[in-house]
C-alpha cells in the first residue's frame, strides 16, 4: 500500500501556478547553509501550501543547492509529506493489528462507499481525504479512526459514516 502511494503521489506531483512560491523565502533565508536543513525547509512548505506542489522542489532546489532527488527521497519515504493537496478534514483508518481483527476494513470500505472515494483519495469538495494507517496507538479502542485531531473508538461502518456525516452537515451550516 504504502508503494503504490508513493508512486501515484510522485506521478501527480502538483503544479499549481496559483501558489505565491515566494512565501518560502524566510524559511530558506533561515534554513539555507544550516546542516539538516532539508526537513525543516520541506515541513515548512507543507506548512504553508498544505503540501508540496512540484514548483516548491524546483524553487528550493534553485535557491539551496539541494538536489530533487534527495528533497523527493525525503518527501516519499516519511508519510508526513503530501505531494498533492488534501482536503480539509483527514480521516484515518487503523489497520493495525489490533483494528483489523476488529474488521477496520468495514470501516474503510463503509466510508469510501459514503464518499464515493478510495482510500489515498480526496473528494470532490476538497472536503476529506480517506488514508488507511498502520496503527493510530489506540488499540483498546479498536477499531478506530482518527479524524483531524479527533480519536474515535469501537466503530462499525455505520457508526463512522455517522460520524462523517455529523462533519459534513457541520461543514454545510
């Protein structure tokens, strides 16, 4: 799972012509001769787009030295960085050990059938992107999902829709 991510986030890194690319400059200007620079400069521009739009690497490369290929190692080996925009609220799925003997896969596959979305995707309303993880650490509460900083336990499909939905029509007031 986590390949195949990596591959189709790297196939559709973003360009977006609408960023204003020149927002990194106090992050460079602090970060630009400073040894392990790399991950603050990438944590920063995913700070400030929400991901990493392709033209953030090309602008970074340009003004560090840094090469492409080590910011894209760095960015698809750790699962923090986002190579593609996410919508505003993340929900995600345990499939640790303990959530997947309690069937997390109900719970995913109830909420890409709500949405009409699979998981690693966003909807269409930019609204919430579905992310299957190893493990959330929650395992007494298995099975569970994680929804932006929310934590929520002993689910079954129909209970984490509800829960989707309860945010959707907070989202519409």
């Amino acid at each position: 799972m986590r390949i195949k991510r990596i591959v189709n986030e790297i196939n559709s890194t973003t360009t977006d012509s609408t960023i204003e690319i020149e927002k990194l400059d106090p992050v460079i200007e602090k970060f630009r001769n400073k040894k392990g620079n790399l991950i603050p400069i990438l944590q920063a521009t995913q700070n400030t787009f929400g991901f990493i739009p392709k033209d953030a690497f090309e602008y970074i490369a340009e003004k560090t030295g840094l090469l492409l290929t080590d910011m894209y190692g760095v960015a698809t080996f750790y699962a923090q960085f986002r190579l593609k925009p996410v919508g505003k609220h993340i929900i995600k799925v345990c499939h640790g050990t303990a959530c997947h003997v309690q069937n997390a896969g109900i719970i995913t596959e109830s909420i890409m059938e709500a949405l009409k979305i699979s998981d690693g995707e966003t909807t269409p309303d930019n609204l919430f992107t579905l992310e299957s993880i190893a493990c959330l650490g929650c395992c007494s509460l298995a099975p569970v999902m994680m929804i932006d900083k929310e934590v929520y336990g002993k689910l079954t499909g129909k209970l984490s829709v509800n829960i989707v939905k309860e945010i959707q029509l907070k989202e519409k007031n």
